[in-house]
C-alpha cells in the first residue's frame, strides 16, 4: 500500500514524488518507458549530447522551478544565462524586438508594420494590465489589416514557436506571456502562494505598461551546463529512499472505489493507493478510468495538441553563423527555431566541434515536413552540408496541451477524488519545464487545501 502512485516518470511526475516524498509519503513512480525525464532528458548520440528538443528554462529568479529547487533539491544544477532570441535574416541574425524601443529599428518587416504592430502590442497589453480577459483572443484578430506577407509570416512564426499554433489559433495573452510582458505569476510569498489577485494588479499597473520600453524577452531565462541531463540528474539524485522508480511498467487502468482513486493497474499487477497522480497525457484518461464523467471526457477530448519535428547536426566544426548563446527563428518559407546548445558549456560537442539543433512544427506527413526542413536548412545554410558529421531525428509533443483559443487545459484536480493531474496539459503559465513546474506547485497547494498533505 502506497501512499502516492504517480504515473509518469517525465520531470512533472519526478518533481511531484520529491517534494511529495520529502513531505514523507511513501510513492511510487510507474514509467512506461526505459528511461525517465520524458522530455527533460539528454542521450549520447555518437559524440554529441542531444535533449529531447531544444529549451529554454523560464521565469528561473522567482518561478515555479526555483521554489520547487529550493525547497525539495539535495543539490541545484548550474544554470548559464540563456542569452538573446534572435531573427536570421539573409544578412545575418538580429535581436527579436521585445520592446518599442526594438521595435523602432527592426528593419526586418517594413517601417510602417512595425509602426502598427507596436501599436496592437501597446493597446493588447493595456487591455491586460487593466483585467481584460485575452485568452480567447486570438493574435491575427488584434493585428492591423494590410500588413505584409512578411509580417504575417513573422508573427505565425512566433505564434507556433510559443503554443504550437498559427496566429490565428494562438491568444494574445500567450504571447505576452511568452514575450515576458506578463510575469506576476512566476511571484511568490510563502510556501506555493501566489501573491493576492489584488496586489498583482497593482504590480501588474505599475511595471506591465513600463516593460513596453524595457521589456527583454530572455528575462530570468537559462540552461542547465551540461545539457537537461544535468537538471534530472538533480531530480534523481534528491529523490528520498521513500520514493520508490519502476521503469518498463506501463499503467493500463486507473483504479476507483467509491468514485475515489484507490491504485493502478499494470499488465502485471495492482498497486494500491491513497492518492493517485497522473503526469501522463490528460487526453489518456478516459481509456483509462471507466466511470469518469461523461462531461469531462468530452472536455478532455478538447486538449488541443502540437506535435515537432527536431534535427540535431553535429557540425566537424564551429560555424561563424552559430556564433551566439539563445536561440533564432527564421520566419520565411518552412520556418525553424534553432539552438546552438554546444555553446553553453564544453562535453555537449567534442572539442572543436559544435551542435544544433532545428525545430520545426508538423503540420503534414513528418516525411514531407522533413524534406521541407533540409531544404530550408539548405537554403538558409548553404556551406553547412559539408560540415554535417552526425544527423538525428526527433519527433516529439513538446507540451501535451496546446494553449490555442479553442483547446482545453484541465485543472490539477479531476472529477474524481484523490486523482490529481500534473503536466504540461495541467497547468497554461509559461511553456516546457517551468510550465511542468506550475502545475507541481498547484498539485502541492490543492493537496494541502484537501488536507492530504500537513499544512505549511
């Protein structure tokens, strides 16, 4: 008898078994696959150090991770300064304008767009600070008519790369959040609470309006030295001997008693539990729970969702072109989000040698997505062919729920008592890992309101 069964062993179930685990209950953790992290991980790939998809780990100074390092973490991984997100132009790479002042002198798109994006940004943001729900609001609805292609591209660029959608699926909210505009829920008073809805309106009022002349959009943003191996190594390594790792045991069925969560099923066997967590794809649940509601099933079968495509090369060589720390977009033609992640910290790339690697959505066939990929690499990069030693091929759902207009992020807690969500599907603040780590807090909050955990 468990205390806590966790489904999943990606960085949201792990991080849920610390902290549950250094609270004293007795857990177990069920990882269907070999490995564990999900998609917090890193593997050798010939010489090369690759992650599961490039990243940028958010709101680090006072977010969600930060408390979960602090408090439940025997030691914390060094983390290097993101850098900057840059555009690739055809005459180089320029800084992505986070603010007006970038705005101004970003000869990319044409002077008058820039004139009339800067003025939706400022009118979108005010709407914000002032309480005006923009979730529902999507980016093409609040842009000027008779921009350019140019700048429609542009911005559906940068609406994938932050929900996995077009501009025309993506909320504005999204995108200020993404562009650190929005930050008041990565602040902190005591233990998982959020400062009150009252004083983040009044922070919010006082310093939102003020980030559109100094905003940066690589605020509070790092990488873990050493790649995402080292982050859930950190995990791993703090994981109390109450906490108990089963890898290779996929969970087929989620037991209830009563209409409250009583244990798993594996094909093996039955593991009995107070508390159940599910870290696994929220859209899984209704083939894994009999008696789960009837209006809840249909409101998971609205989790809207992203798939990607990502190439890792490793370059012989070190490329002018990929002289940088952070990360750029190309936005014409078959768009990429691309990370030169060798440049953070020595062992990813052997001496010498370099590794990106290119992310790019599916929205076909992930055979003609590729083909279309290599020819933007190609166009984009045309001395890069003779310098590819190593190739490698991801395709991967970064976040198990897109933050899109119409798509459904279910709550930490379910239908069912005692069953709990944690995930990437479970919580619509920030993006990957810290938005993993919104939800652990929340799961910790609302088992301290359920009186399962002691209060603070």
């Amino acid at each position: 008898m468990y205390d806590v069964i966790v489904v999943g062993g990606g960085i949201s179930g792990l991080l849920s078994a610390l902290a549950l685990g250094k609270h004293g209950k007795k857990v177990l953790v069920l990882e269907r696959s070999d490995y564990l992290g999900g998609n917090c991980n890193s593997y050798r790939v010939d010489d090369f150090w690759v992650d599961t998809g490039p990243h940028a780990i958010t709101h680090l100074q006072k977010g969600p991770l930060r408390v979960l390092m602090d408090k439940y973490f025997d030691y914390t991984p060094v983390f290097v300064d993101y850098g900057s997100y840059y555009v690739r132009t055809a005459n180089g790479i320029r800084l992505v304008p986070s603010n007006l002042r970038e705005f101004a002198t970003f000869d990319v798109l044409p002077r008058m767009d820039r004139l009339m994006l800067s003025q939706a940004v400022t009118k979108a943001l005010t709407l914000v600070t002032f309480g005006t729900d923009m979730s529902k609001e999507s980016v093409y609805s609040c842009l000027p008519h008779h921009l350019s292609d140019d700048t429609y591209s542009f911005v559906d660029t940068i609406s994938y790369f932050l929900s996995g959608k077009s501009m025309r699926e993506t909320s504005v909210y999204r995108i200020l959040y993404g562009s650190s505009f929005v930050r008041n829920s990565a602040i902190y008073d005591g233990e998982y609470q959020t400062i009150t809805d009252q004083l983040v309106g009044q922070i919010t009022s006082i310093t939102g309006l003020g980030r559109l002349v100094t905003n940066k959009t690589s605020y509070a943003q790092a990488y873990p030295s050493g790649g995402l191996k080292t982050l859930l190594g950190s995990v791993l390594h703090s994981l109390p001997d109450n906490v108990e790792v089963r890898t290779d045991t996929q969970v087929r069925s989620i037991l209830t008693d009563d209409g409250k969560a009583s244990g798993v099923s594996t094909d093996d066997e039955s593991y009995d539990a107070e508390i159940v967590v599910h870290s696994g794809f929220a859209k899984d649940l209704p083939g894994m729970i009999n008696d789960l509601p009837a209006d809840y099933r249909a409101l998971l079968g609205r989790i809207d969702q992203a798939k990607s495509l990502c190439i890792w090369l490793g370059l012989s060589q070190q490329m002018k072109e990929f002289d940088y720390t952070g990360s750029e977009v190309w936005f014409k033609e078959k768009a990429y989000w691309a990370m030169p992640i060798s440049n953070y910290s020595q062992g990813i790339a052997p001496k010498g040698k370099q590794l990106v690697g290119f992310m790019f959505v599916v929205e076909d066939s992930v055979k003609s997505e590729r083909d279309r990929a290599w020819e933007t690499i190609h166009h984009v990069f045309p001395e890069i062919e003779k310098r590819i030693e190593m190739v490698h091929y991801q395709v991967t759902t970064p976040e198990k729920a897109a933050v899109s207009i119409d798509g459904y992020i279910p709550d930490v807690r379910t239908p069912v008592s005692n069953l709990y969500l944690v995930g990437t599907d479970a919580a619509a603040e920030s993006m990957g890992i810290t938005r993993a780590a919104y939800s652990v807090i929340d799961l910790l909050k609302c088992m301290r309101e359920d009186r399962h955990l002691e209060p603070a």
